[in-house]
C-alpha cells in the first residue's frame, strides 16, 4: 500500500497535505493526531470512499482513484471496515448482521437467515465464536454491550476474507476494559491472518502498546512515523503540539467539520455496497 504526495481538499479546506507513506502486508499501524489532523480522511483514502484531489493511492495493485463501479467494490470486498459507531442493525439478530459482509459475494437480496447459503452462515458462526460471542448469535445486536457490538462489527468484517482491515478511532466510545479488549482481538486476528491493519486512535499509551508502527499527523500531514519499540509517550505526545495561532486553529476546526461530513457519505457509500 503506498500514497504518493497525497492532498486532500473539502472546499477550501486542506485536509491532506502531500502525504506520503508506504505500509507493508501484515503491517500493525496506529494514526495518531488531534482531531481534525487528517486520519480518518487518510484512511478512508485506502478503500477508495475518499479520492485524493492529487497524489496517488496504490493498495493491492490498484490505482485507487482510478476504480469505479464493480472494480471499486471488488477492492472494498477486500478491505474490511470497522467504525467508531458499529454501524449495526440493531432489529437484526447478531449472526445475520455478520452475515452482512459477505453481500459483496451474493446476488439478489437477502431477508432473514435462511435466504444466506448454509456454509456462509457456518461461517458466520465461526466468527462470532472466535470473537467470544457463539453464545450471542441469535440476540437482536441493540441488546449487546457496546464492546460486544463492536466485536460483531470485527466478525462482520473478517466476514468479508480481508487482506486488509481499517479501524476508525474503533473504541473511542467504549470503557477502557472493554477498549483494551477490542483492540488486543483486532491484534491477535491480524496476526493471526497476517492481515496488514490499519487504525485511527487517540489514545497515545494504547496505540503505543499496541502497534508496531506509529504515523502521526498533525493539521494534515505526518510529522511522525516510527516503529512503536522504544518510543516514550513524550515524543509520541509531540504530535499533538499546536502552532499557537488563530488561523491553525480554525484550520483544524475546519478539516473535523469536513472529515465528518464526509464520514456520514462514506457510510451511506458503504451501505450500498452491501
């Protein structure tokens, strides 16, 4: 996966600025930064719901920017998504809503378990086992915790045979047992499929324990990017410092606004895929 000079502009916002990186398969990467710094537009960049206003932006072979229509989706198939919001069905059971990310692989609609092949929803089984929720399967998902929501979120993913997962500031809105759960799960199923991960946090004592690679961004472009052994959280903390102006305030302001706006079109792109 590599970006080339990367920029990004909402209007007359910059959210990128000349970004450059290269992430290699089974890669464990945490971006770090305020919020407004530009991570989640970074992110998004890796399947495709956001297109650079210039640069480039390769991830399995593919020239992002330059995919539409089916090759699109067929890309997306291969990057597993997981948000900060879960991004459920709550009225669906647990098992059908895991069952939801292999759409991608089925035509026609699906209503209700039985309209999804018997070895899909096996599977789907499998995965709720592997992320500690079997016993769950057939619970509506709003009845759920919000770290086991999550958790079926991960199993929705890996639903999809990933080569790659994205994670989206992925605990921002669960306790910290529940946080350093999640994100230990996510570890150990990268590396257990030696999948290349990539996540957005805020959290500078989690993502140090727990990646192996750090990017930090700061209004947009990376002034960090090391490997996480030996790094104190001093000087992962330097990322957030801030130009002390009126104008990089209101920049960072507005790069949050634009990366949220542009947030709720990703998810209603995504749900479309599906």
């Amino acid at each position: 996966m590599t970006l080339t000079d990367v920029k990004k502009n909402f209007g007359k916002t910059r959210a990128l600025q000349g970004v450059s990186l290269t992430i290699e398969q089974g890669e464990i990467v945490v971006l770090l930064g305020l919020s407004g710094s530009g991570k989640s537009t970074l992110l998004r960049h890796f399947d495709g719901l956001e297109t650079p206003t210039s640069g480039s932006v390769e991830v399995l072979g593919e020239d992002v920017s330059a995919l539409r229509g089916k090759p699109l989706r067929q890309l997306r198939s291969r990057v597993g998504f997981i948000f900060q919001q879960f991004e459920l069905v709550g009225s669906l059971s647990v098992l059908e809503n895991v069952l939801t990310g292999a759409l991608a692989r089925l035509t026609g609609p699906r209503l209700g378990l039985p309209t999804y092949p018997a070895a899909l929803r096996s599977t789907a089984f499998d995965l709720l086992e592997e992320v500690g929720l079997g016993a769950q399967a057939f619970q509506r998902a709003d009845t759920l915790s919000g770290g086991q929501q999550q958790r079926v979120a991960i199993a929705r993913a890996l639903m999809q045979d990933p080569e790659i997962l994205l994670a989206d500031e992925p605990v921002a809105s669960l306790d910290p047992e529940s946080s350093e759960q999640v994100m230990n799960l996510i570890r150990e199923i990268g590396m257990k499929r030696n999948l290349t991960v990539i996540c957005s946090l805020h959290q500078v004592e989690l993502a140090l324990s727990w990646a192996d690679r750090i990017v930090g961004l700061r209004h947009g472009q990376v002034v960090l990017d090391t490997p996480s052994a030996g790094l104190s959280k001093q000087q992962v903390m330097e990322v957030y410092g801030r130009v002390a102006t009126s104008t990089s305030e209101m920049q960072a302001v507005a790069v949050e606004l634009a990366d949220a706006v542009a947030e709720l079109h990703a998810m209603a792109e995504l749900d479309s895929d599906r």
